[in-house]
C-alpha cells in the first residue's frame, strides 16, 4: 500500500475512535476514490473522503474537524508532498466546538502520557479489585480527564429500562377490565341490530415519562456534566420506543435543554446546552428555577404520571420560604420526585441549610449523586418508581 493509501486508512481510523462508524469496506473505497481523486486539490480530496466516510447528517461537524486536523498542511512542500507525509500530532487549543475533545483523545491514542522532567512514576500494586470497580466508585470531583471520559463511557452503558405502570387511558382488549360502551355501541349499529357482542377495555399501559431538573451551578458543574451524559444516554434509548424525556438546567435561570440533548452525537448535544444555558457554573436559585417550571412547564411535560429527577446540592440563595411552596406545587404534579444530591457521599451529612431543609418534606426519594455507582443505583431506582409512585420521605411526612 502506498503511502498517501496508508494515510487514508489512518483517517478513517480516526474517525472511528472519535465515534464516526467506519468500516473496512468504507476504508478501501475511500483510499480508491482518493487515488481517483488525486491530491493537488484539498477540495476533490475532501470530496472524495466525504462521498465514501459520512453517512449521516449529524457525523459531518466531526468529519470537517477530523479532516482539518489530519490533512493539515505543513507549508514544507507542496500538496502532493504534504500528502505523503507521516501523520503527525495537532496542537489543539481548548475544545470550542462539538468533538473537538473527542478528537484530540483520537489522534493521542496509543501515544501513552508525556512524562515531564523530574516526574516520577508511581505504580499501584493493589490487585484485590479491578480498574473499572475502583472507578465506579470514584468521586467525579477526584477524576482527572482520562478518568472521567472512561466513566463517561461507562455511565452510557448503564441499563435503562423502567418498568411500564398504567394510565388513565383506555385500551381496547380481548379480556378487559370493563366493558367499553361507546365502542360496544358502535360494533352494533355497523351489525345493523341482532346480537350485541360486549367490547371490553384496559388501562393503557406505558413507561413513565422522565423529566429532570438538573443544577448547573459552579458546585454541581462536574456532577451536572457527567448527569448529562446519562440523560442523554437516557433520552436516546426512550426515543427510540417513542417515550419522553424533558430536561431542564438551572443556575439563576431556568433552560429547557431536551431539544439540545435530542442530538446524536453527545459533544454537540452538550455544546447545544451550554450555549442556551448562558448561567453554566454561576450562582444557584432553586426557588425561582422551581417557580418557573411550575407556571411555565408543569402541565405541558408532567402528564401520564411523570417521574421527576432533580439533581442539586440544595444551597440555594432563595429564601426557603419560596423553595418549599414550589417544592410541594411539584411534588403535588408528579407520580415520584426522586432528590440526587452529591452532598450525600458525605457519611457525617446533615440537613442544616435552609434550602436542604425546605426541599427534604416534599420528595419520595432521597439518593446520593457523585460515582458511576449511584448512577447504576438511580437506574435501577428508576426501574421500579414508577410502580411505587408516592412513598418514603414524603409518606413520612
């Protein structure tokens, strides 16, 4: 293989580490429509990758980064010589666009860690667990960046089934709960008279919807952005079977977010929320943040028994008086309010600030946030609330 062939092929491995799927059969088309293509033109170049790599719309902002990256020119020669020569490490700057850090961990890949001067290298002889166990109980705030993107990865892999609890609706059905007039009526006058054969119905049966209040204030950015991931793992899984999930994030203001997290790929979904949410790692409002998705979004997202997830530390600026009449207001609307706090992997925890005090009256569920493990719990948590609906904390009440 020649080597402006080799180069292609290490493109589209680039692509694939970064998440775009490319096959070895994509591959060979891509180095033989290259060959086709030529070199002397960086536009029939890119034309010739793009024809045989993309397949879909949302894989293009990767594809155009990748190829910046990767064909970058080296102004040591011409075009042609540029081709043929060996791939070597971009200098990135901090991620501004969607996939940008995705990448970057692409193109280092297999390179190991650069070990600076002086530094030495410490080795962990522990073997009583595995690499993954140590990590799925890791505190997200004590994760460096490899760290968290392998627990990232691990959170998207969590199951996320919930279990299917009824309506209010009416379904049809062979053996039903009672018989169903309208349609009993209906199948008679079509017989035109005679015998009048009982239709019968049930109560519909579905999952839940989710709807998730999430607090991206400077003490829950690491949390919130870890959250998100599992609610866009999430949203993704539900969409496909035609459930809902709305996602709101709050600081001083309240964002509606379940448009943005709708993207396939998780960077732009994540860039798509920082962008409307202009308050990312400020202050915090609970109160005001709960006031407006009540008289704003209430009714339009919390029908069909709605299960509610509000991730927070509970330090809010509001007076508690606020907090706690919108907390009840929300906790009235919904089948299950489940409270995620990371404060919680504290075993000495206690419930002294006024906001935590205002919000603990009015939840079913109170559960920590701060490890892969709690995620798997609040999975396995979601799996049964909604047929329990109203009980714990709130009960207790």
């Amino acid at each position: 293989m020649s080597r402006l062939g080799a180069n292609v092929v290490h493109f589209a491995r680039l692509l694939r580490s970064a998440g775009v799927p490319v096959g070895p059969g994509q591959a060979l088309a891509a180095a033989r429509a290259v060959g086709l293509a030529g070199v002397d033109d960086k536009l029939a170049l890119r034309q010739a990758l793009f024809a045989t790599l993309v397949t879909r719309r949302a894989q293009m902002p990767l594809f155009d980064q990748a190829f910046e990256l990767f064909w970058r020119d080296p102004q040591m020669a011409g075009r042609a010589m540029a081709m043929l020569m060996p791939m070597q490490k971009p200098e990135m700057e901090p991620a501004k666009v969607a996939g940008a850090r995705r990448l970057a961990e692409a193109l280092n890949e297999g390179r190991g860690p650069q070990k600076e001067a002086g530094e030495q290298l410490e080795i962990d002889m522990t073997l009583t667990a595995s690499a993954d166990e140590v990590l799925r109980q890791k505190d997200f705030e004590q994760m460096n960046s490899a760290e968290l993107a392998d627990a990232r990865r691990m959170v998207e892999r969590l199951p996320l089934e919930i279990e299917a609890v009824e309506t209010r609706r009416w379904a049809a059905a062979v053996h039903g709960q009672r018989i169903d007039l309208r349609r009993t009526l209906r199948q008679s006058l079509r017989a035109g008279g005679g015998i009048i054969r009982l239709a019968e119905a049930r109560r519909r049966v579905q999952p839940p919807p989710i709807v998730a209040l999430c607090d991206i204030s400077g003490s829950m950015a690491k949390y919130a952005r870890v959250f998100l991931h599992f609610l866009h793992a999430l949203t993704e899984a539900r969409r496909r079977r035609g459930q809902r999930v709305s996602t709101f994030v709050f600081g001083t203001r309240l964002t509606n977010a379940t448009r943005a997290l709708k993207h396939r790929d998780i960077d732009e979904a994540l860039d798509a929320v920082g962008r409307d949410a202009g308050d990312w790692g400020g202050g915090t409002r609970i109160g005001t943040a709960l006031k407006d998705f009540n008289f704003r979004w209430s009714r339009r997202v919390l029908g069909q028994g709605a299960v509610v997830l509000l991730i927070t530390d509970g330090l809010d600026r509001d007076e508690a008086g606020v907090l706690g009449i919108e907390a009840e207001r929300l906790a009235r609307s919904c089948r299950t309010l489940i409270w995620l706090n990371p404060l919680l992997r504290y075993a000495q925890f206690q419930p002294r600030a006024s906001g935590i005090r205002a919000l603990l009256p009015h939840v079913d569920r109170f559960l920590p946030l701060y490890s892969v493990e709690t995620l798997a719990d609040l999975s396995r948590e979601l799996a049964s609330s909604g047929r329990r609906g109203h009980l714990g904390l709130r009960q207790a009440a």
